[in-house]
C-alpha cells in the first residue's frame, strides 16, 4: 500500500480500533492505498472524553491565544501544498491544480478564523442610568463536523477553524473513502501547537455516524453530503436535542439569455460542470436555454470536448458511482433526450490509467416534452431545457427541490436582477458559473439543499459554534427607580 494504515486521533495520539478495517481505493487507477477502521460507539465516547477533559482549559484561553495556533497552523499548511496536494489527488482523484486550488481555499477559510478575536469582540451599551449591558460568544463545548469525500482538506475546514478558535473541542468524522487528508490535518495541527483533545478524528460509515448523532455530551453537528442522508441527519440529532446544520444536494441551474457574452458563458459553464469531475454541491447542472441559445451550446460543446478524462479531467471517486453515472445518461437517452457530447466511452489520456474510474464530460439536450430527471447526479454531466421567456425559465428554476445556486448569463442588469430577485436559491450568480460566497460572507442553500437555521461557514458560522451570553450590570443604588432596578 502507498499510505501506512489509517488510525484514529484521540487525545493528540494516533490509536488503533479494534473493528473491522475497510479497503481505501485509488480512484486513478482502482488500487488500494490504504485501510481505515470502521470505528465503533466506544472509539467515540473516547474521542468525547478526551474532548470533555481539553474543553475547559481550551476555551479559557483568550481568543487571541487560540487564533495564535491557527496562525501558526497557516503557514504549516502553505509550506506543505505540495504534499497535502499530493494526497488528495491520489485518495480523491483530483487534477494538481485542483487539489491545490482546494487547499489555497483551505487557507482562506483559516485566515477568516484567525480574524475571529476582532468579529466577537461584542457589544456593550449603557441601557438606563447606571445600567450597562454587554454580551459575548461562548463555546459549546463538545461538537462534531461530518464531512465528505468530494473536498477532504477544504470541507472541514468550513468548520474546523472556525469551531476551535470559538473555544469549542472538536469530532471530525472524515469520508471513508478520503481518509487520508484528515489524517494530515490533525498532524498539522498538532505541529502548530493545538493542545491535546481539542481536535480527535473518528473514522467509520454510518454506524458511526449514527454515534454522533446520538451521543449525549456532543452538543452541536454538522452534516454535509447527501440530501437523502442530510435529512436524516437532521431529524436524528435533532431529536436528540442537538444543535444541527445539515448541507444537502444540488440541481443548480443556470439561466441562459440570448445576449450573453459567448466565450465567457462557454468557458465558465464548461469548467463549472466539470471541475472536480461534477463532484461538488456548487456544479453547474442545469443550463434553462431562454429563447434562441444555440450559438451558445454549440461554443459549450465545443469547450467541453477539450476537457480529457486523465489530461485535465480527473475521475469518479468510486467505481459505483462511475456505473451509477453511465445508468443515468443512458436512461436520459432511452426517455429521448438528445446526447450532443457523449463521454461514457471517452478514451483516457495523458498521465491517466485506463483501471482508474473515468467517464468524459456529457451534454444531454431534453426537447420540450421530455421530462427531465429532478435528481442530482454528482459527475460530469450538463442537462439542457428550453423556456420561451423569463417568466417559464423562473418557473422551471422554482420547482427544483433543491436550492443551493442559481446563475444568470446576460449582459442585461435588468434579467440579471430578475433572476436573481426570483431564484429560489440560497446563493446566486451573475455570469459566473460557481456562485460561491468568498469569506466573511457565508456558504448555505435553501430548500432541500440544507436542513438547519444559519450558515455553516464565515460569519453565520460563528453563531452556528457559539451561544450568546448576555450580562446586564448595575453597581449603585439610583435615586431614579424604573423597571430595570
């Protein structure tokens, strides 16, 4: 195996479980790189307890002296792209430029945390005579982050820096598919001088996953992945009277005008579909084509035949997916759905390996009167459907379930605002393919796309981690006598 085997993280030391292991494949090329454990309810309440016994100390600190570590933390993790590069190509499949772009964003998010002493500094304000009332951010405690395969460095820290430098102590649950990366960041982090038990990394499926949710002393989850899981998610630590913020799935759908400017819708929607090969929540699904477009998909076609499964297309993460995606484009064409660029049988390229679990990018064009599947399929797949005005695109974008983004491709303010002012989405771009929010604004859809209240990352985050305390003081006996004394 490329990578020793994966452990657990609890209490700053790397520990063995005693269940099962699971195989952890290559999606380039379909070997196996490591094991994981699939932990169990005693390796968590482990990982609680260690967390319990950090807590108290950790959140006593000043927020100055917790950011100090994720300062340090920074600069480890930008003098070691090109390791923690590596990996995340090997264990998730991504392209180089990709992996790096994804820990460069990594950085950008522990760089928000590392202002956190300045965003909750608080307030304070003089109420009535001799009245003063201030209040400030306290920790949680102990919480938990379950995170997915498709971005295993970014993702967690999404809620990572955020959560330690509040003052809380920390449950990573990683993939099991991407174990590897988490594995980098608690080596990272302890190098840069986070104390014990703030951080512990569990490993396993759903059975762990269920722990957490159950778990009795974990305060606060949250979920991202799919909207099927999200739900359950959801309910299951809700009802055990948890705080919970689950991110689901997405059919994003794109808003496509006449006017728009050719290359620049071209360039963008081909690179939002395929980049990371579809796997991301933030993927350009859905292209509404309004009135006469065609000039525009054929300039997109032509774009996305440049992008080459093993060149600069990396693949699926799992086999099954890969089979799960070929299924859904063959029973698009089955139901009479056009196919203008077909990449199930894409020939593989460059440096890539025919084992490894590859499929070229696809265009499917769904004519008036056939229905298009309301499903997510998280690969490279772009599905196109036709509207005669804005007022039916609207409606079309309305229906889906989901409702993370939602683009606008015109030269005109006028639709552009439309657009965006009618979009049932929780995040909305204007001639850009991937709309998401750059830090301190935070990351969060709506509809089926998340089940909770709030944001997970940037400002919206930092209320998600925290409780609000509110301390109203008074020292003297006034000679004036009201409500508040």
């Amino acid at each position: 195996m490329k990578y020793k085997e994966v452990k657990n993280y609890i209490g700053g030391k790397f520990v063995q479980s005693d269940n099962k292991r699971l195989d952890v494949f290559s999606p380039l090329n379909g070997k196996i790189i490591s094991t994981v454990p699939l932990s169990g309810y005693n390796d968590l309440d482990e990982a609680v307890k260690a967390a319990q016994e950090a807590f108290p100390k950790w959140a006593g600190l000043t927020s100055k002296k917790r950011s100090e570590v994720l300062y340090r933390y920074r600069t480890i993790l930008k003098n070691n792209i090109k390791e923690l590069v590596s990996v995340i190509h090997d264990e998730h499949g991504k392209t180089i430029d990709e992996a790096t772009a994804e820990v460069e964003k990594s950085i950008e998010l522990t760089e928000f945390a590392c202002s956190i002493p300045q965003i909750t500094a608080g307030e304070i304000m003089k109420v009535s005579d001799g009245v003063v009332c201030r209040t400030e951010y306290v920790p949680l405690g102990v919480v938990a982050s379950i995170v997915p395969f498709n971005f295993p460095h970014m993702v967690p820290h999404w809620s990572l820096p955020n959560i330690i430098a509040l003052g809380n102590c920390m449950i990573l649950k990683p993939s099991e598919q991407v174990p590897i990366t988490a594995a980098k960041i608690a080596e990272m982090l302890k190098e840069a001088g986070l104390p014990d038990g703030v951080l512990n990394l569990i490993n396993g499926d759903k059975d762990i996953v269920e722990a957490i949710c159950d778990h009795p002393d974990i305060k606060a989850v949250s979920f991202v992945g799919s909207t099927k899981i999200a739900q359950i998610v959801y309910k299951r630590a809700t009802s055990n009277l948890k705080r919970c913020l689950a991110l689901g799935g997405a059919k994003n759908h794109l808003v496509v005008f006449p006017d728009a400017d050719l290359e620049m819708t071209a360039n963008d929607i081909a690179a939002s579909f395929s980049g990371t090969s579809g796997q991301r929540c933030m993927a350009a699904s859905v292209m509404i084509a309004v009135r006469d477009v065609n000039h525009i998909i054929e300039k997109l076609c032509e774009e996305t035949r440049n992008k080459i499964p093993g060149l600069n297309l990396g693949p699926i993460i799992s086999k099954q997916s890969r089979e799960n995606i070929i299924n859904y484009i063959n029973k698009a064409e089955q139901s009479g759905a056009i196919i203008l660029v077909d990449g199930r049988n894409a020939k593989v390229e460059g440096k890539g390996d025919k084992n490894g679990y590859y499929i070229g990018p696809t265009i499917i064009d769904y004519p008036n009167n056939i229905p298009m599947p309301e499903e997510e399929v998280f690969g490279p797949v772009f599905e196109i459907i036709h509207a005669d005005n804005i007022e039916e695109a609207m409606f079309f974008e309305n229906s889906s379930p989901f409702g993370n983004a939602a683009s606008a491709f015109t030269q005109s303010g006028g639709l552009a605002n439309e657009v965006a002012s009618k979009a049932s989405a929780g995040m909305i771009g204007v001639n850009i393919g991937v709309p998401v929010p750059r830090e301190p604004f935070s990351f969060g859809g709506w509809n089926d796309s998340k089940f909770g209240v709030g944001d997970l990352t940037g400002k919206g985050g930092i209320e998600f981690w925290t409780q609000l305390k509110k301390v109203t003081t008074k020292w003297r006996k006034q000679e004036k006598t009201d409500w508040m004394s």
